[in-house]
C-alpha cells in the first residue's frame, strides 16, 4: 500500500523506492539499511560489472542493472543513492536529479566545482533532495570534540592529519588520481570537519607529492597532501592526509589548542588537557553511521526532520578543497572569496 507524504516542496510515496549505484561497502550498508526499514524499498542496483551487481543485488531481491544510465531512467524510482567512484559521482547526480529523482551521494558532490554548483542548482529548480553524506560528522568522536569545545575557550590552532601506509599499495581506484581527485577533494570530509567547527576560510596553501605516477592515467604508489588553512576568526589549521608504500607510520589524530586548554583526539581516543593530568573523554565505537544517515534522509523526505548539513555547505568545502589544489598546483596562497 502507497501513502503519500507531503514536506514542504516535497510529495513522495511510501515506500520510497531506491536505486542504489554501486556494489562495494557504502553501498552494502546502504542496501541493508534500506531493506531494514520499511518506509522504503530497494528496487534495482546499477555496478559496473553486472556479474558482480547480480551477486550484489540477489540478497536484496533487487533488480540487477548493468549501467547507472539505465537506473536513472527507471520511472519506478524515488531516490537515487550513489556509492561509486568519485569521478562519477557528478554525472550521475546530474541524470538522476533531471529524471525528477531525489538524490543521495557519497562525498565529493563532483570532482569539479562548476559541476557541483550546477547540480546544487538544478535540485532547487527540480525541487528535489540532494544530501551529500558526511558521515563523519556524525561519529562520536566529532560529536564528543564539538560538545567538549567550548570547554578550552577560544581555538587558535588545528592539526588534523590521517596517515595510512599500505605495502603494497592497492590497484584502486582510490590510487588513480582521475578517478579519486586531488586528495583534498577525494578525502573531502577531512576539510569539512574544520569547515563544521570553525566556518569560513580566508586563505589556503598546499603541497602534494606522489610515489610513481608515471602517466596521467596511471595509479600513483603513494601520496602525501599538507594544507594551512588560515580561517576568517584567525584561526590556524594544517591537514595532512597520506596513504601508500612511502608512508611507514599510520597517524590519526586531530589536535585543537585553545586559550583554556587542548583537545586530543588519537584514533577513537580523545583527551582534555588543562593542567597537569589530561582528562579521558568517552567515545563511542563508530558503527551504524551510513544507516544512520539513510534514515535521517528517509525521516526528512517523509516527515520534515532536518539534516545534519546541506548540500551548500558541503559545496563550500569542495571549493575549499579546489582552492587547496590549485595552491598546489602553483605554489602560491589562494584567497577565498566570501561566499
């Protein structure tokens, strides 16, 4: 039986019927979470091997579909959710949100700037979703550093840095720079994380280096990427992000220093530093978080709940991120305009 349910501009049925593009781990947890929660139906997954989609797809009882071209245009389809490759991620928003389609996808909106605020602007014109998870805003350990952060006063310096040596580096997609992006952009929730705490950036620097990429094309061993952010409020923030053979030490930690002291996040370990004996702070395992933004996006279409972020916001980021690489790419300070 279909129920109708009207928020705002936006009139769906019950269940709400998904597509989902994609068949590795978002896409997975995405499915179950999807067949878990009955206001909503899976119908059809698109991969790009069908073989591996129909596979994919048989636990869910859905429709196995060889290309994404072929699920945007399917007129039983509500929602579109996208868990593919980051070079995608554009095109297919952009057919999905044109075939009247509401839209979920994983970060980054686009690889490219001008696509991405032509997408945010086609899903107002449509008068659709389009929500970009970032689901690390959701975890409990931005939770718990955003709780504790006015307990150090006023934050001056960031260093937020994910180092991840891999021997030997994978043949991914993740190592292709055409398909992953800059790193910054690729890795987008990075930037976003300090874009939630501090907001707006005055101006960024970067550098990047890759282990053995010998061809546009081609898959790079490793990487390194350091960004210095300088935010509207003063504040100074480095990130680093790194992955591959020539990296030997895995790091994560993000690290704040305020007028009243210094939160310490090391892993899913978090720390309050005033005086002489650091004060543990409790963090709870990082589970469940893309079903938790499936029904956020559910409880929003259906009932009007507001969302953790909007797609401006992470558009915001991306332009963070794109001033990142072009810094890189000249070797000089990029200036953001107020947006």
């Amino acid at each position: 039986m279909n129920i109708a349910a009207t928020t705002g501009d936006l009139t769906i049925l019950t269940p709400i019927r998904v597509g989902v593009v994609g068949t590795g781990y978002a896409a997975k947890v995405r499915a179950e979470a999807l067949c878990a929660d009955s206001r909503t139906e899976l119908v059809a997954v698109a991969g790009h091997h069908l073989e591996k989609t129909m596979a994919f797809s048989q636990p869910f009882q859905a429709k196995a579909l060889a290309t994404w071209q072929e699920l945007v245009e399917r007129s039983d389809l509500d929602l579109v959710m996208i868990c593919t490759i980051n070079r995608d991620h554009g095109a297919i928003a952009e057919a999905a949100l044109q075939a009247g389609k509401h839209v979920v996808v994983e970060y980054p909106l686009a690889l490219e700037v001008a696509q991405a605020e032509r997408l945010v602007a086609l899903a107002t014109t449509q008068k659709k979703l389009l929500h970009v998870e970032h689901i690390e805003l959701l975890g409990s350990v931005h939770q718990t550093l955003k709780q504790t952060l006015p307990t150090i006063g006023a934050v001056f310096y960031a260093r937020y840095a994910t180092i991840t040596p891999q021997h030997p580096a994978p043949p991914k997609w993740t190592y292709q720079p055409d398909l992953f992006g800059f790193p910054l952009v690729g890795a987008l929730s990075r930037v976003h994380r300090l874009m939630d705490l501090f907001g707006m950036v005055k101006t960024v620097s970067c550098q990047v280096r890759y282990g053995d990429l010998q061809t546009p094309g081609s898959y790079y061993a490793s990487c390194l990427c350091t960004a210095q952010l300088r935010f509207q409020s003063g504040l100074l923030a480095e990130i680093t992000y790194g992955k591959g053979e020539a990296l030997w030490q895995p790091s994560r930690i993000f690290e704040l220093q305020g007028e009243k002291g210094a939160l310490v996040f090391e892993g899913d370990r978090g720390l309050l530093i005033q005086g002489k004996e650091p004060q543990p702070l409790e963090i709870s395992p990082r589970r469940g978080l893309f079903a938790k933004d499936t029904e956020m996006v559910v409880n929003y279409l259906l009932e009007g709940k507001p969302l953790y972020l909007t797609a401006q916001e992470s558009l915001y980021t991306l332009k963070v991120a794109d001033a990142a690489r072009r810094s890189a790419e000249t070797g000089q300070t990029i200036e953001l305009e107020p947006d």
